[in-house]
C-alpha cells in the first residue's frame, strides 16, 4: 500500500507543477471542422502546420481545433479516415470553418499522433462502423476489441460483459454511457452496475470511444476494466427507411428522418424509431418485442454557443426459456433448445432527456454544460435453481424495480503554450443521482406472485470532481489527472422494523499517462492509474460501510507502430489488482465476499488495407486471472475469460457490393474456482453481403454460418430438477444461435 501512497503523492505533485505553466502565444488558429454534407462536427481530425516541421493536432467532440506554431502558420493540411486529403490556405485568418469531403476509406489517413486519444483507438471503431454496418447493440459493443458479451434472457435483459479478464455481469466493472449520459444502473435489483443498452438505435451511432483499465480522470464509478462511449450523429448524412426479415420469424422496421435540410450549420434535427420481434429459436417462443424512438435537435445560438438536446424512449417484452442443466439435455428430458421453467421472461422501459450547453470563449477555452434525467422500469422473471429451495412450487424469481435518474456535469477545457511547450487543462465537476422505488426480490410461481424475499427503497447520490493536466513538448507528452467521488448510500427495508444508517464514502484516483511519439508511424507508452467501481447499497449499510469501494490498480505499457502505411498495430502488456470486495448477489439477495484479484495479460489489435477496397482487422487477448489469496489450483475466477479474439475480412466499395466475413473466438475457461467445471469455448463466423446505391440497398447477412452447436450463456450453478433427490451442481447454460439469416430493404433520401 506504501507505493500506491507514493504514487498518489507523484501524480498530484505532477499535476500542480503542470497547472502552473499557464501564458499565452499569439501565433495561434483556431478552426473547426465539419462534414461537407452532414455538417456533422469531425472529431479526430488531423491538424497540421504544411511546413516541413510544423505543429500538428487533433479536432475534439465539436470538431474544433486550436493550433499553435513557432512562426505564422500560412497553410493547413487536415487528414481523415474516409475523407479526401484537405489542404487550406490561412490567408492571415486566426479562425477557421473547414468542410472535408468524403472518400473511400484509406488506412493511410490513419497516424499515429501525440494524443490521449491516439490510445484509445477511437479513430479505429469509426473505421470498424464503416466496414460494419450493426442491426443492434449487442453488435455495438462487439465492435470493441477485447469485448465479448453474452445473452441469456431472450434478448430482453441487459448482456452480460466480458473484458480484460473480467466476467463484468452486466456491467459492474465496465461503464458504459450514450451522449455522456450514464447506461449503467447501480444498486439495481439484478446486479450492481447492470448496463441495459438497448434503447439505443445503432444506425444513430457515430462513433464509439473506448479505453481499457482505470486510467481516464473523466470515468470514474465502474470503470476498472475499461469504459465504452458511444455517440450520436448531431446531423444525420441522410434519411431513410428500412426493413428486414430473418429465421424464427424475425422483423425489424427502421426509420430516420431528417427534419430540417437546410442551413444545418444553425440547426440540424432528426427523429428515429425501430421496432423489433422475434419468437427465437427456442421451442418456448420468446415473443420478443421492442420499440425504441430517438431524437436529436442541435441549435448553433451564436457562432460560440451550441445547444444539443435529445429525448429517447424504449419499451421492450418477452419469454425467455433460460438456462438449462447438462444432465437434463444429456437425459433427454428436454431439447437443446428446451425449458425447464417456461415462464421466464420480463418487461422493461427507459424514458431519457438529455441536454448539452456548450460555450467557445474567444481565447480557445470551451465549457460544457450536460444534464439528463431518466425514468426506468424493470421487472423480470427468472429460474436459476428449479426446485432446490421450494421442492412443491419451485423456485422461479421476479426482481423488479422502479427509478429516477438525476445528472449533471460541467466541464471546461483550455489550451495553452509556453515556447514550446502545450498544455491542455480540463477540469469537471458533477453529480448523480438514483432514486429507486420498490427494489424488489420476490418468490413466484408462474408469474404469480408467493411472498417477499426483498422490498426496499434505495437512494445513492453520487458526487465527484477531476482535474486533467496534459503537457507535450517535441515527441513526449504527459497526461496526469485526479479524480474526488463521494457517495451517499441510503436504505429503506420495507420488511424490517429495524433500520440500518445511512453511509457515506469518498475516494481519490490518481492517474498518469506517459507517450513518446518517436515518428509518424512509433509511439510508445505507459498508462498507470487508480479506479473503483462502487457496491450496492444494500451491501454497503450491510456492511457498516466497510471497504464499499474496492479500488483497482493499473499499469500498461504499449506500442503503436505502423510499419507500412496500410498496416497498424497496437500491442500493450498489462497488469490490473483488484482489492476486497463484497458482492450483492442479486439472484438470491444475499451478500457474498471475495478476495483480492490480479489480472496481467497481452492485447493486440491490428488494422491492415491489401487493396482499395479490401480490409481485415484482428483482436486477440490473452488473460490470466488468480485470485490471491487461495491456494494454487483452487484460485481460478469463474468465467473469466483468458483468451478471445475478434476479426475479420472486409471489402468495401462507396456503392456496388460490400460484403464481409468475421469471427469470434473465446478459448474453454474455468466456471468454478478450482476448473472442475469448464465453460465451454466456441469459433463463430458470421458474414454479409450488401449491394448498395445512392438511392437504395439490399443486403443479406448471415449468423454462425457453419451452424455451429455453442453455449453462449455459461455458469456453474447449483439445482434441483422435480424428482431428484438431492442437488447437483454443474455446468448450466443458455444455448447459442444456430445458423441464422436475415434479408433487409432500405431506401435513402
């Protein structure tokens, strides 16, 4: 603990040491850069002084940039994947509307520059979305490398996250946010941090950011093995309408439409909506149906002030047939694809309002103001354990609950220059805060309610400020930063007279980031940071507020290379220690310890172009999870997944055919502690072909093509079938697609 101290010691010095080089340079441009078409804002843009050995940087969220050099700048040239080369002439202005046209997408455009985000590899999802087109979240996030996920619910509940080494549930140890508005749910009645994305539209998505461990000052709560950020279009680069149709009796009607064409660069909005059913390829049809509706309205209220609002809406309804042991399918008792408990499934709905006030000062500095409210529903039907516990009914759950969601963040980032030396300051401060009605953990049978095993109202307030420090000179650059959380935890148990205090709890991150940038084509870097993720308040006043925010400590040291101006490669050796922690068990409501966790692995990421149109890309990831405290042969962490890979074969042309041909791999993993229970592991391959006009495209996409039999949805779990003597406790799963195909229309205008 005595390094962890010294290292919070180095980083805040870092930090104040840095905040104090704050003076101004007269020699800058400040620009912003837009899509021809759209008038979309381009983030990530290239930015370079043409001079031989000018300065270089890169366009934020709003496409804004700020550029300063050692002498008058008097030509730019800006570079974009999918985007023509730009060059500009300066002509003595100091600010700059820059539009970019677009092109077909050319590794090439990619650089490696001296950039925070360079490691976050946003550039490279907005590569992957292009190559890509999604149908629905679950493809959303298995853009992110490293990434699995799995369902076990019908596709009606939240996905369960796999990552770095982390079974996250559904979400405890990744944060995940749409616009900046939070998707996870803390304390929520089936598990700390659940993460239902499914209100969002993928054909809304512009880009997705991510980053992997706690090295980020603006993530804080649940971002231990990484967080993903996904964003909107501001202005949509076209209408249209959509259709498709697949197995099991498989719809999807899409519309995006845009409300006003003209003079976006004041004003831009458009509306969204889908509409999604399946019966699924269970015998127990799922009867799966969603309706989600999304809307967008951006105001330019000056040519400094930009107001962004959006009001987002989801229902969803469906029957899930569940996990299913082994032994019953190996019996023949029931169908792969059978049920022992049909009358699972659930009812879920989110209503979110999201507001974004952005102000460009005259000298460079941009404040943001975001808040949000979300009203949500939830209430699920499940059955883990059949008739271990009530032997005549059975032991068929329903977790439900009810809540208000209150944020708000402000924001402001600066830019400087001292000779030649950059900084970029960001400082933040915010709140959020949960209000859940009727928390709910009830006994059932067939949906007909027995009893309470838990009723409660929760209250958790969320409070937090940072400060980011960026300083580059030549090819170093060193990002420091350190993040304040404070949380309130409130609990209300309806069924008990008695009633513990509330409790309270603050935490400090530091985090330091650390990139040599030798050429154009090599950096190298190092991450090293401090993050938590925060437990459920019922294990919070449980516990008397006692080690409620396991912290997690992290380091990577990475290279970015690009060898060939086709290829890229990211390779990063990390390690990631996890302290104590007490989990609430949703399931069962019972609260359940675990001991101290370290996680060392190897990611690598790879981009490659072989032709005009011909793309391939690969993620592979290799983990070693232990728990530290148990002895060797006994300290395997369930479910943790020690070696994944993604990838795939692309060709991509702006009209005529595109078509694709990807993978998944996830190697066999441990479902128990001491691996006498094994998850199985699978090789997927997937594949689309699109014919694709100005007007019009068809397309045909094709799931798990080789008919793969797998198990998506694994855990070692203990139960009781009706007639069994005593329990047994094996693997039980959720059984994976089989071959499925799908057909889709779509007319653009």
């Amino acid at each position: 603990m005595k390094q962890y101290i010294n290292f919070t010691r180095l980083t805040i010095t870092v930090i104040l040491i840095i905040s104090g080089q704050i003076c101004f340079c007269q020699k800058t441009i400040t620009g912003k850069v837009i899509d021809a078409a759209s008038r979309q804002p381009l983030e990530a843009v290239s930015v370079a002084d043409a001079s031989e050995k000018g300065a270089k940087t890169i366009t934020d969220h709003y496409g804004n940039f700020t550029l300063t050099g050692k002498k008058n700048i008097e030509k730019l040239l800006l570079s974009y994947i999918g985007y023509k080369l730009n060059s500009v002439n300066v002509d003595g202005l100091k600010e700059l509307k820059i539009a970019m046209q677009q092109d077909v997408l050319n590794m090439k455009d990619v650089v490696v520059l001296q950039s925070n985000s360079a490691t976050k590899f946003s550039t490279l999802s907005k590569i992957d979305l292009d190559l890509k087109p999604v149908k629905n979240t679950q493809e959303l996030l298995r853009l992110v490398p490293g990434l699995f996920i799995a369902q076990h619910a019908g596709g009606g509940k939240a996905e369960q996250i796999f990552l770095r080494g982390f079974d996250c549930d559904h979400g405890t140890d990744v944060e995940v946010s749409v616009d900046g508005m939070p998707v996870n749910m803390v304390s929520h009645a089936h598990g700390q941090g659940y993460a239902d994305s499914h209100f969002i539209i993928p054909e809304t998505i512009n880009n997705i950011d991510f980053g992997t461990g706690p090295y980020y000052t603006e993530h804080g709560n649940l971002n231990t093995a990484g967080y993903v950020a996904f964003g909107t279009y501001t202005n949509i680069p076209t209408s249209r309408v959509k259709v498709e149709a697949g197995r099991f009796n498989t719809y999807r009607a899409l519309a995006i439409l845009d409300l006003i064409k003209k003079n976006k660069d004041k004003q831009s909005a458009y509306i969204a909506s889908e509409f999604n059913y399946t019966n699924g390829p269970t015998i127990n049809k799922q009867h799966f149906k969603r309706f989600n509706i999304f809307g967008k309205y951006n105001l330019a209220i000056d040519d400094h002030t930009q107001l962004t609002a959006t009001l987002s809406s989801f229902v969803s309804n469906w029957d899930a047939s569940g996990q299913v042991p082994d032994r019953a399918v190996n019996a023949g008792l029931i169908d792969r694809f059978g049920s022992i408990d049909p009358s699972e499934g659930g009812q879920t709905q989110r209503h979110n309002a999201n507001i974004l006030l952005a102000h460009s000062f005259a000298n460079g500095m941009l404040w943001e103001n975001h808040a949000y409210y979300t009203r949500y529903k939830f209430n699920l039907y499940s059955d883990f354990t059949f008739f271990l516990t009530d032997s005549i009914n059975g032991d068929e759950i329903n977790q439900a609950e009810q809540r208000n969601i209150f944020g708000y963040l402000s924001k402001i980032n600066q830019q400087y220059t001292l000779g030649n030396f950059t900084l970029k300051s960001t400082y933040g401060t915010g709140f959020r805060y949960d209000a859940t009605e009727d928390s709910r953990l009830a006994h059932v049978v067939k949906r007909s309610f027995i009893n309470n095993y838990k009723l409660s109202n929760i209250k958790e307030t969320n409070g937090f400020t940072y400060m980011q420090q960026q300083l580059s000179r030549g090819k170093w650059l060193i990002d420091a930063g350190v993040r304040l959380d404070y949380f309130h935890f409130d609990y209300f148990d309806k069924l008990s007279a008695l009633q513990n205090p509330a409790q309270s709890k603050s935490i400090i991150c530091p985090k330091i980031n650390i990139q040599y940038t030798a050429t154009p084509a090599l950096q190298l870097y190092v991450k090293s940071g401090k993050g938590f993720h925060s437990n459920d308040t019922r294990v919070v006043v449980a516990n008397d507020g006692k080690e409620i925010l396991p912290t997690a400590y992290g380091s990577d040291l990475g290279i970015i290379l690009k060898p060939t101006k086709k290829l890229l490669i990211n390779i990063a050796a990390w390690y990631l220690h996890l302290a104590q922690e007490f989990k609430y068990v949703g399931d069962d409501g019972n609260i359940e310890p675990s001991g101290k966790t370290k996680r060392e692995g190897i990611d690598i990421i790879t981009r490659y172009q072989f032709s005009k149109n011909i793309f391939a890309n690969a993620n592979i990831n290799f983990t070693r999870p232990r728990v530290q405290e148990e002895k060797k042969g006994e300290d395997f962490i369930p479910l943790a997944p020690t070696t994944t890979s993604t990838g795939g074969l692309f060709y991509k042309a702006s009209k005529g055919f595109n078509g694709s041909i990807t993978y998944r791999y996830i190697k066999s993993r441990p479902a128990n502690e001491d691996n006498s229970i094994v998850a199985k592991g699978y090789f997927l391959l997937d594949a689309s072909l699109n014919y694709t006009q100005p007007k019009y495209e068809i397309g045909i996409a094709v799931e798990n093509m080789l008919n793969i039999k797998w198990n998506e949805a694994q855990f070692a779990t203990t139960s009781r079938l009706t007639g069994e003597p005593t329990e047994t406790t094996e693997l039980n799963f959720t059984p994976g697609t089989p071959f499925f195909a799908r057909i889709k229309f779509a007319l653009f205008f």
